[in-house]
C-alpha cells in the first residue's frame, strides 16, 4: 500500500475538480474481441465468465488509477487482492455476489471461482473484502446492449470499479461483446481507461494461447 501525498500529487487538481460532483461516476461502452477467451475456455471446460475476469483482474493490477482508494481517511494505491462477481445458477433467479482472491494461474482461478459460487448460499460472502475488492463484475448473457448504468453506493469515496459485458456475438468470423466500464471520474479518466483496454487486449492475447 502506497500513500498519496495530495500537496504534491500531479493529479490534486483534477481529483479536487470532481470532489464537487455529488455523484462522480461515468461509464463508456466498447466492442472487445474475445475470441481467444471463449475458444480458451471451451477447451480447458471452465467458465468463460470468470476467464474474462481474470484477464481484467491482470490488467487492472496494471493501472495504478485503478487501485486508488481511501483507507483509514487517506487516499492510498492499495493491494487489491479479491474481485467480485455477480453469479447467478443455472435454474435459479436470486444472484449471489462472489469473491475470488487472485492467483497465478487462470485455470486454477475459474476453479477456485467455482468452488465459491457453489459453496455460498447467502448473497454475500460471509466476510466483507470490499476493502481489498479491485472490482466487481457483473454480465448480461441472454441480450445484446449497448450501454449499462450500476447500482451506486451514494458514497463520495466509492472507488471500485464497476465492469459489465452483453451476450456474446459472431461478427466476421470473431466472437465479440459490448464491454461497460463505470468508474469514479476523481481518480479515473477517459486515458486510465485507454490504458485499462490496452492491457487488457495484452492479457487476452498472453494468456489465452
């Protein structure tokens, strides 16, 4: 964990800006290529939803905006080791949220990440990891959409990012999906999230061979 010094950091200004906004989040929507997770998932039999997570859990702990958050009152680049899924059985309507701490390996993720969605029955896990949460990721896979709006805590100081994705789709030969980022404008800007889908394209390409 790294403390922000506010008197020098070069992104005071900025922050201080959107610290007026009452609610600070927004969100942008773009088409990912994700044909290289899907085919991976289908020949490992593990679950393409938590496969894509992973990639996204690898490249946020790239981008350093999105690792800031407040701790103890002070605004601090933290060790976020735990992600959040919404879950949802097949043959069931209730959704569950699902934490699943980071490992190595991503096939070892999607198992673990099974493990815990079906051993929880309440619809949070037994132990808060929001201090320690770097995002929660939810998807919508019976339609297309070209946008989505989160549920909001209210609270200035809420800095996990929010991560959505639609129905996935063939188009030429590659299978596609609307990709929603929603994230508090104090700390994230059009540029962070630039820098988030370059990674986040690096990941898919690296480890889904």
């Amino acid at each position: 964990m790294k403390k922000i010094d506010l008197t020098t950091w070069d992104r005071r200004e900025f922050f201080e800006c959107y610290s007026n906004n009452k609610m600070p989040m927004f969100g942008i929507t773009t088409p990912l290529d994700v044909t290289k997770v899907y085919n991976f998932a289908k020949r490992e039999n593990i679950s393409f939803y938590f496969s894509l997570g992973y990639a996204l859990f690898r490249a946020l702990k790239d981008v350093e905006d999105f690792n800031i958050r407040v701790v103890d009152g002070e605004l601090v680049v933290n060790d976020n080791n735990w992600i959040n899924f919404v879950c949802l059985r097949k043959g069931e309507r209730n959704i569950r949220f699902i934490d699943v701490e980071y490992m190595d390996d991503v096939v070892e993720f999607c198992k673990l990440g099974k493990i815990n969605d079906d051993n929880q029955n309440t619809l949070f896990s037994p132990v808060s990891r929001d201090n320690n949460c770097i995002a929660y990721i939810t998807c919508l896979p019976w339609y297309e959409c070209t946008d989505i709006t989160h549920p909001k805590s209210g609270d200035l100081d809420d800095f996990i990012p929010r991560f959505a994705w639609d129905k996935i789709k063939d188009v030429d030969g590659r299978k596609m999906v609307n990709f929603n980022v929603e994230a508090n404008h104090r700390t994230i800007d059009g540029y962070a999230i630039g820098m988030l889908l370059e990674k986040l394209n690096y990941y898919i390409d690296k480890i889904f061979n």
